[in-house]
C-alpha cells in the first residue's frame, strides 16, 4: 500500500497535449476515482501511474519513491483492463497464477493464494476452466483476482464495469468495494459514470480537455462544483450566466445576462453560495432542479417569480417540470406525490431560495 | 528520454528485421536494377534500347503476349468465380456445402502439376480427346490444348479460385439489411442487384481482378510446359539466362517488374480509395433455398459435373502414378496399375533423393520464415517507430515480384562474395535454394501472422508486464501460445509451397540438391510420367494434410492466407 503524488505532470502526444498542469495526492488505502467524458485524460494519467507511459514532465510518486519511469513490471501496481484483458490461452487459474510464478513464488504458495484469492472473488469452484468459458462479470471477477493476488501496492481499474449490463454492473460495483476495504489498498478507478463515481469514492478528480477541473469529496463535488463544467457534468443543474450588481457582507444581489431588469436574484454571501474561484471573471448562477420550489401562490420572500409551465416529464420517483420565467427556462425536480398534478400551460410561482444557490466561474467558451 | 527502454527494445528487433530485408530483399534487386544498364562495359540505356527497338521484337512480343494472356486469364477467372461465388453463396440446394468446398480445390494442386495433369488430360496424347475420339470412332483427336488455349485453360483453373474466395467473403459480408432496406424503397430484384449487390462488390472484383493479373504475368510452369513457340516474358528471362545474355535478362526482369509492381500499388490505391467495409457487425448468411425442382437439380447436375472436372487433374495425377513406366507407350490407355512407383520413390535412393531435398531445403527456409515472420510482424503490428511504411513495402516486394525475377534478383547478387553472404558465393551452393524459397515466402507469412497479432489487444501484453512480467517474459509465456495457431497455419502452408517451387528452384539448382519439382521436369523429360507423377502425389498429399490440419487444429482457414 502507498499513497501517490502527481506532481506538475504534463503529458504530450506529438502536439496533442493530453494531461497538463496536473497535481494530485492520493492517500494511503483510499478509493479514488477520476471522473471525466471520454478523451479528458483521465485514463492517460491512469497509464502514467501504472507505468505504461511517462510524462513528458512532472513527477510521479509512490510514498516516496521516484517512479516517474520505472517499467510498469517493477511497479507492483494491479492493474484491471476495460476489456479485462485475460490471457486466452490459460485457465482461471493459470491467469491469476501468472503474476505469481513471474515472480518465481513457490508452486506451493502459488496454489493456497491462488485458491485464496478465488475464494475472495467467489469464483473457487472455476480453477480450472478456461477463461472464454466464463460470463462477462465472472471475467470480471478473474481480472480482479489476478490483479489482487500479487498484493500490490496499488490497485488501478480503468472503466472495469463498462462492458457489463446495468444489473451485473450494481452487482460488481459492491463486490469492488468489498474487496478494496478487505485488501484496504490505495485504488484507483476510472469511469465516465458519475453515479458509480459518486456511490464508490472517497475523493474525486474531475477531468476536462487535459484539466484536473476539482478534487474533492462525492458531496463536495456535487454541491459545491468548482465551476460550471463540473457542475453541470455532474447531475442536473440550471445555469445561468449573471453579473453582480451589488456585494456587501451578508447578501449578493445579481441580474441574468439575459432580461437583466427582471431577473434580479439575492444570494446568501458564504463560501458555499459564492465559489472561492469565482471572485473574477464571467460568472454564472447555478441551482440543482431539486432545491427549486415551485409554489401555488405568490410568496414574500426573495427569489419569488412568476412563471409557466411549458412540460412535464414523468420519471417515478421524480417528476420533472419545465418553466419559463421571465424567458429563461428552468428545470425543477419535484418528488413523486400524487397530489403533484402540473399540466403544461398551467402558472405558478418558483422559488430560488437565496442558500440554495451557488454562484461559480465560467469557463471561457465552454458556456453551457 | 521518456519511453528510452522501449524505443531501445524496438530498436534491437527491428535492426535484424531490416539487415535481413536489406540484404535480401533489397539488395538482390538493386543488384539487378545495376545489372540492367550494363551495357559493353559502360552504364547506359542500352539494354532497354534493345528491349523496344530490336528487330526481330522478340521481346516486346513477349511482353504483349504476357500481358494479352494476363487480360484474358481475368476475364476468364472473373466469368468461372463470380458466378460460381453467388450460387454457392446465395442459394442452398442438396449438396452446397460439398460443391462450395470442392471449389477450392485448384489450390491443393502445385502449379507444375498441376499443368502435367493437364497435358495428360487434354494434351496431344491426352486421355480425354482419345477417349472421345474411340468413343466417336473418330480418325484424328477432336481438340487437344497447347500454346495460348492451354496457358489460358490452366490459368482459368487455377486462377478462378481468387475470384471465388474474394467475391464469396465479400457477399458473406453484406448485411443482409441493405438489401432488404433497398426492397422495402421498392426497388425490384434486378435493381437491388445492380443497384446494391454489385457496386458492394466491385472492390472484391477489382482486387481479385489485379490478384489474377500479377499472377499470370508472373506465371512459369504453364508457360514453360505449354507454350511450345509462344514467348512470354517471364519465360523469356529464363531462356536470356540459360543463354548467358545475363544483362539481357536483367533488363526483362525490371521490365517484368515494373509491371507487377504498377499494379500492386494501383491495388493499394484503390483499396485505399474505396473502403465498403460494413457497420454492422454479426452478419447471418442469408442464403434462398431453391425450391423450383427442375432448378434446384439443374443445379445440383452442374454442380456433379463441375465437381468431376475440377477433380479431374488430382484423379489423373493418382492414376499415373500407379502406371509403372515402361508399360504404357504405345497403348491409349494404360493397362498395369501397382504401386510400383512409390515402392522406387522409397527404396531407391536415387529417387528418394529428390523429395528428400525438398524436404531440407523446404524446411531450412520455413524455419527462417517462421523466426523472421514473427519478429517482423511483431515489430510492424505492435511497434512504433519511424519509417514504418519502407519496411511494410520492403515486406511486400517479394509478393510482387514475379518468381523468375527473385531468381534472377539473387543471381546477380550472390554469384560474387559480398558482406551479406559472409563474404561467400552462394550461387551453385547448397544455400542458394532455402534462400530462395525464404524470400519468396517473407510476405506470406509474416502477412498471416499480422493477422494474428492484430486480433490481439494491447492490453494483454500491457496486462502481463503490469503484473510483473518483463517483455520477453511476456512475448514467451502470452504472445506466442496466442498467436502460435495463426502463425504456424501460415508457416506450414510456406512449407508446401516451397516443397512445390519450381520457378526459383529451376533458376538456381544444383544436381546435388535438385528439388522435387526439377525432378518431375526431368523424369517428363524422360517420358516416366508414373514416377513424376508420384512425385507429385506427395506434394498434393501433403498440401492436403497441411490445410486440414489448419482447418481441424488451428481453426484458420489457411487458403485464405493465399491470396
């Protein structure tokens, strides 16, 4: 087990730059995971800590130890493939018996760890099958084991449940996480899903165009987005670009871009409600569809406007309502009630309540 | 610096890749390029000045004769295999599976063989036209074939196959959903068919079409068992060469080459420019059954009849051998039938000799083929580096260039001592032989081993370094058991095609290790047609074990490594 630093790594193909300016600490047995659409860099940083490329520049560590280019066969890093990567050609135990006998452990010791481990991934019973005859989540399982069996110091898992269906998918998502407080190893995961990001992790890093955009706890990510790409990658939210009309201790007053002598908001003035990172700069105004009220009545209260609705899309467990206000649309997340009886074309009141709204940077041509 | 112990690893594997491609490859047909413009001790065009204005036009009527059969030999191909790949494709009636197989049979025949069954079969002396001429009580053969019509017919037959192969993977690729989008539009069967089907296929025409033309410009044994007055260039060279016009021979071998090599990189281009290949994946076959009974057995007849005559040349090659020599001379039809021949073949070491050679050299050569074909392929497929296109291309001249010119190509270069033979003549050596077939079978095998090796994901290696394994580890204990099937279809398939060589071995032989196949052109010479044609027994034999074998245990389909 070791906990690893990223340091200042950059890593370049030809004069495509694939990860920039990165700085990352994962600590010692925690379950960390890199969350970004497909092509950010996340699993390019992957492969940069399992020894498969080298950055360009930076450091990589392990603990302490220099490993920035160390062969990735000396780094005692297991490794588990989206593809699962199982050799062909051997049997289930043949496979998890591989890191073992390469390094030269006795057949003995071979054998109880091998069974061990199967026995952890469930799979004891399927020693000596071969590997193509195994579903996809019992493959899975294989990669696993063969990926704990070497006790490494560090467990990666790149995309490891997107070729599996959704039920089998929940399934392996606790077996993971099972295995990982067993083995209590420093594991990274990466994955575009930010449901399996939210549910398994301990920390996130959220990736962009090569950018580490935030890091930070699943509830920190989600309620407390370092900036619009993260916000909105992440769940539902309403965005809308604002400019400040007025600041002082306690309260912000902003207008939308758009309609600004209509749409004024108030916003609590805290840490929470006004992004550190957003002191200059374009900003925008966000707020989840679930902390949205929409009220039968008008209320004396800030952040009161009269609206439409223009849809209304039935989920279960929630209902979601489209509302034109003052020509911005807003989404808002109702829980399913019976009594929750919205038709398009009726008018309603919504409310923004003034601590629920997080004001956050911009970033430049990315407006969503 | 970054990626230093991987670029250096690439590095030492691919150095011995390229010395070996330089100095073989390479080499050998510079050596011939230079040769060319040798012209009474001076550097000139001369030679190529002779080539289009000498006065007899020998030449120049060797290379329109070349290119005239080579036209007409896809024409006939295309109009035997397309036809043939749609019936087999696209309609099921009793017997298909049997008729589809039987189709590829040509390839099990080795070229020089497969033209002596031929000569027997239709020749002069021929079994067929005598039979009909007894049967019909007739005073004179009613046909016999030589010349261009017996070029023609060997070509046809052997040829079509190429066309079969390519047009009927390319029908098993359409899915079937285009066609019956273009119904659902409204279109009729005969505009689906032209409309869709056909222009779907029009790369696998064209490719087989260009496959068929280099091979028949580069076609030996037919033209040299057959052609009687009739000049052909690749034959042309060798006649310069028995002659000792060296210079001559050189300049029809760039000639020749120049050819060949225009149409595999208009090949190239065009398969470039038009990439058909489909989205979807997991096609059914989707195949109509024949209902209408008058049809079907029309069909299933023709498909008898087809049979027979496709099987025809490997029949006649077994009865011949069971004719001991010396009991059918002046008779139509031979009389004695023992197993006399094969008895010799194994007794006598005098003709034992012969297959024993073929069997050393064939199997020198197929080693160096395997060893180099794998790390060649290695480095292409998994490997980056600079420069990857020159040794992709240098790969692939030795496909592209006409046997006879490969002949040539090392003549030139080994007939003096130079580095790349350690400093030895080769040339009327043992060595000059399994060089030889090494060559000519680089781009075979290391292409079938590509293939392999593309099938297989990164990962895996990246999987077992990441656990620990060093890359020769690796490349041991997970990449060679994976790919070993693939590779060695595509080895053993060398094997018997260098076993069958004749074009090369007829070049660059010695008595001493005279192969198999200069055997069976001398024991024609010497009328013992059961003995040659015990000879080639075996090798029909054993091109038949090798593609079953590939078929059974490895799971490829090794004929298609052919074209």
């Amino acid at each position: 087990m070791a906990s690893i630093k990223i340091e200042n790594v950059q890593k370049a193909f030809g004069k495509v730059i694939a990860v920039d300016h990165l700085n990352l600490e994962i600590k010692d047995g925690e379950f960390f995971t890199f969350l970004g659409p497909s092509g950010c860099g996340k699993t390019t940083t992957l492969r940069m800590i399992a020894g498969f490329y080298y950055p360009t520049k930076g450091m990589v560590r392990f603990g302490d130890k220099d490993m920035t280019r160390v062969p990735p066969e000396k780094r005692n890093t297991g490794m588990v493939f989206q593809n699962y990567a199982l050799f062909p050609h051997m049997t289930v135990f043949e496979n998890v018996a591989f890191g073992l006998r390469v390094r030269k452990i006795g057949s003995k010791e071979v054998k109880t760890r091998v069974h061990d481990v199967l026995r952890k991934v469930r799979l004891e019973q399927y020693a000596d099958r071969q590997v193509s005859q195994l579903s996809g989540g019992q493959q899975q399982r294989v990669a696993l084991a063969r990926a704990l069996v070497i006790e490494p110091e560090i467990l990666l898992l790149d995309e490891p449940l997107s070729n599996l269906d959704a039920k089998l998918r929940d399934e392996m998502r606790s077996e993971i996480l099972r295995l990982q407080k067993e083995y209590k190893i420093t594991t990274i995961y990466v994955t575009h899903d930010q449901a399996e990001a939210l549910s398994m992790s301990d920390r996130i890093a959220v990736f962009n165009f090569g950018v580490c955009h935030q890091v930070g706890t699943p509830s920190e990510i989600y309620n407390e987005p370092a900036n619009d790409f993260v916000a909105s990658f992440i769940g539902e939210i309403n965005l809308l670009p604002v400019k400040v009309d007025q600041l002082d201790e306690s309260r912000i007053t902003v207008s939308a871009i758009e309609n600004p002598d209509m749409n004024k908001f108030v916003v609590h003035n805290t840490p929470f409600n006004f992004s550190q990172s957003a002191q200059e700069g374009e900003l925008a105004l966000s707020i989840r569809p679930e902390s949205i009220r929409i009220l039968t009545e008008k209320a004396d209260r800030p952040n009161v406007f009269k609206g439409k609705v223009e849809d209304v899309q039935f989920f279960g467990t929630i209902i979601l309502v489209k509302v034109r206000v003052n020509g911005l649309l807003l989404e808002v997340n109702l829980l399913n009630h019976v009594s929750a009886n919205l038709k398009p074309g009726a008018d309603v009141w919504v409310e923004m309540p003034e601590d629920q709204i997080r004001l956050i940077p911009m970033l430049s041509g990315d407006a969503s | 610096m970054m990626k230093n112990r991987d670029n250096r690893l690439t590095l030492y594997l691919l150095i011995p890749v390229l010395l070996v491609l330089i100095a073989y490859v390479l080499y050998p047909s510079v050596r011939t390029i230079l040769e060319s413009f040798h012209k009474d001790g001076g550097l000139t065009f001369g030679n190529y000045q002779d080539f289009f204005t000498q006065e007899s036009k020998t030449n120049l009527q060797a290379l329109w004769n070349s290119v005239y059969i080579s036209v007409l030999s896809v024409l006939v191909s295309a109009a035997i295999g397309i036809p043939l790949a749609f019936i087999f494709n696209r309609f099921d009636f009793p017997g298909r599976g049997f008729f589809a197989t039987a189709a590829i049979m040509p390839i099990v025949l080795p070229s020089l063989v497969g033209v002596m069954a031929f000569m027997f079969l239709y020749g002069e002396t021929g079994l067929v036209p005598n039979a009909i001429k007894d049967l019909f009580g007739l005073d004179e053969v009613p046909f016999k074939i030589g010349g261009v019509s017996g070029i023609l017919i060997v070509h046809a037959y052997t040829m079509y196959v190429y066309f079969y192969m390519t047009v009927s993977s390319a029908i098993n690729k359409i899915d079937p959903s285009l066609e019956e989008s273009a119904y659902n539009l409204g279109a009729s069967r005969f505009q689906v068919f032209w409309k869709v089907t056909f222009p779907l296929l029009t790369p696998a025409i064209v490719a087989a079409s260009l496959l068929v033309f280099m091979i028949s410009m580069a076609s030996f044994s037919a033209p040299f068992l057959l052609a009687g007055g009739f000049r052909v260039l690749s034959l042309q060279i060798y006649f310069s060469k028995i002659n000792g016009d060296m210079e001559v021979a050189a300049t029809q071998s760039v000639i020749l080459s120049i050819v060949s090599i225009s149409f595999l990189l208009f090949m190239r281009w065009y398969q470039n420019r038009k990439d058909y290949r489909m989205a979807s994946k997991g096609i059914g076959a989707h195949r109509s059954e024949v209902n209408n009974p008058l049809l079907k057995w029309t069909m299933v007849a023709t498909g008898v009849i087809g049979v027979i005559i496709l099987l025809l040349p490997h029949f006649t090659i077994l009865l011949l051998s069971l004719v001991p020599d010396g009991t059918w001379t002046w008779q139509t039809y031979p009389s004695v039938f023992n197993f006399e021949n094969y008895r010799l073949l194994l007794q006598d070491p005098n003709i034992f000799k012969p297959l024993k050679n073929s069997l050393i050299l064939s199997f020198i050569a197929t080693a160096g083929n395997l060893v180099f074909g794998v790390l060649a392929s290695y480095v292409l497929v998994k490997r980056k580096f600079v420069g990857k296109s020159f040794v992709d291309i240098l790969v692939m001249i030795p496909w592209a260039l006409p046997a006879t010119v490969i002949g040539m190509n090392l003549i030139f270069a080994f007939n003096e001592p130079n580095i790349f033979s350690f400093g030895n003549i080769l040339v009327g050596t043992f060595w000059i032989l399994p060089l030889a077939y090494f060559i000519r079978h680089i781009p075979l095998v290391v292409r079938s081993t590509n293939a392999v090796l593309e099938q297989l994901d990164d990962s895996i290696e990246e999987a077992s370094r990441s656990l620990g394994a060093k890359w020769f580890y690796t490349f041991r204990k997970v990449i060679l058991p994976i790919i070993m099937p693939g590779v060695l279809s595509g080895t053993l398939l060398a094997f018997v095609e260098s076993v069958g060589e004749f074009p090369t071995s007829v070049l660059l032989y010695t008595i001493s290790n005279r192969p198999i196949s200069i055997e069976i052109m001398n024991q024609l010479r010497m009328f013992n047609m059961g003995q040659a044609a015990a000879y080639g027994m075996i090798q029909i034999t054993l091109i038949a074990v090798v593609l079953l074998i590939s078929n059974r245990f490895f799971g490829v389909k090794a004929e298609q490594s052919l074209s």
